[in-house]
C-alpha cells in the first residue's frame, strides 16, 4: 500500500488568454511566481510557492469556454490555511478584489473569493480575530447558495 504523504499541486483550466489574469491574482493574493514547467503538449504555466510549483495551470480551454458564475462540476473549492488576517483583508481591499466573509464559531474567521476563472477559494484564519470584518455567527453568501 503507498503512503499519502500530502498534498504536491493543484491544477486549473483555463483559455491562453486567461494566462495572465491568473499569474497575475494568484501573484497578488498568494505571492506565487511563475517558474519552470515541463514542454507539454499545450500551454499553461506552473506557479511556484518557494521551490514548489503547487498551482498547475492548463490552457486547455478554449476562448470564452469558461463558465465564471455557475458552479456545475463536483469540484466545489480550495481551502488554505493562514494567518495574517487583518493584513490579508487590506489587501483584498486595496487591490479592488471583491470577497464574502464569514465567522463561525469554533472555525474561526473565514475570507471566500473566486479567481479569474472562477474558482472558489477559502482561507482560513484559525483563532484570528478581525475588528472590522463580519461579527461572529455570519455565514458567508456562498455557503448558502
């Protein structure tokens, strides 16, 4: 039997012309670079976190194809654990990047948005409090719908 032993990337699809858009949030919001990525048979890039390339992205769709505001699929969204929430909110804020949040108890404080292509992702702040976010018990809009 293998042994799991975590988590080694995550792939989205997207159009060429979704490339930039995408290197340019996940930059912004995530500090990921662009670096290597092996020669396939169509393009995309590799975003690295330090050494290791964790988002894959494949220009595997074609222009216009991706559907940014129905989720139709099983795959509903990517959860990250962090901290530095107060920070993390103003930074949202200053790059005009819309979000939902949410504070529930014993989950702690939670930041949801979508990426160019639409897909979800969620932080989590463990234990973190945020003076001006949702007060405590606020579920966020996309985890109603």
């Amino acid at each position: 039997m293998a042994n799991f032993e975590g988590l080694l990337h995550f792939n989205i699809r997207c159009s060429e012309d979704d490339l930039p858009a995408i290197e340019k949030f996940y930059g912004d919001i995530l500090g990921l670079k662009k670096g290597f990525r092996p020669n396939f048979m169509f393009n995309g890039i590799w975003l690295y976190e330090n050494e290791n390339p964790i988002l894959h992205v494949s220009a595997r769709f074609p222009k216009g194809s991706t559907v940014k505001d129905t989720h139709n699929g099983s795959f509903d969204h990517i959860a990250f654990k962090a901290t530095g929430a107060v920070e993390f909110r103003k930074n949202l804020k200053k790059l005009g990047v819309e979000f939902e949040e949410q504070n529930i108890e014993d989950a702690g404080y939670q930041v949801f948005l979508y990426d160019p292509v639409g897909t979800k992702l969620e932080f989590n702040f463990l234990k973190e409090q945020v003076p001006d976010a949702v007060p405590l018990g606020t579920t966020a809009p996309t985890n109603l719908r």
